[in-house]
C-alpha cells in the first residue's frame, strides 16, 4: 500500500514538472528581414532618405508581440510547438520557429534572428 501511494506521488510530481517545463512564451527575440523593395542592406542605406531598410517582429518574454511592418502594431502571442501565434490588429500571424515563415506576413527575403539581441519589449 505505501509503496503503491509513493509512485502515485513520484508520477503526480513528474507529470507537474513536465507540465510546468513548458512555455506558451518566448524568451524577448527579434526577427527581421530586409524590406522588399531593397535587394541588400547597403542599397537601402544609400538611399539616404532615412527609409526603413528593415521589418521586425518582436516577441516578448511577457506575452506581448510588436510588428514593424508597414507600420507598427501592438499585440499578444502564445506559442503552440513550434509556432508563435501573434494577434495583431491588423492581422493574425502564425509565425514558424523553425523556418523562420509565415504565410500570412509575405516577402521576398528570409526572416533571420537579430543578433546581438536587439528588444523592443518596454514602454509599450
């Protein structure tokens, strides 16, 4: 009988600690890609006329999405496997965390992490 009540509680604690390991958020991360009317970085700066060379997509730590996309947008995430599902006014982007895509923020360029890590994550 103890021993029956003692695995009961060694699964009750183990299935806590997995189901207390996962996140619905992640860690503050910045993604960008070059906008698409440019085809590399030092095109867009020669322009010279302060145009935004860059589209970003902030995700923080706290549970809050911004998106600098045609204009800035505001919102909330959770993330679901690999997926960060970002309700923003304008839109509903699932974003994939492993190929860096999603269908619903199309572009020519590839999203990439920004490193060294660059937040957006206070005073909004």
């Amino acid at each position: 009988m103890a021993s029956r009540v003692m695995r009961t509680i060694c699964i009750a604690s183990f299935l806590l600690v997995i189901t207390g390991c996962t996140s619905d958020t992640l860690d503050n991360t910045t993604y960008r890609r070059l906008v698409d009317q440019f085809d590399t970085e030092s095109q867009c700066l020669e322009t010279g006329n302060f145009t935004p060379c860059y589209q970003t997509l902030t995700f923080c730590a706290d549970g809050r999405v911004n998106a600098n996309l045609d204009y800035r947008q505001e919102g909330d995430y959770t993330v679901r496997d690999s997926r960060a599902i970002a309700r923003l006014p304008a839109v509903t982007a699932v974003f994939d965390l492993e190929t860096l895509s999603s269908p619903q923020l199309p572009g020519r360029h590839r999203w990439e992490q920004v490193e060294p890590l660059s937040i957006d994550c206070a005073g909004y």
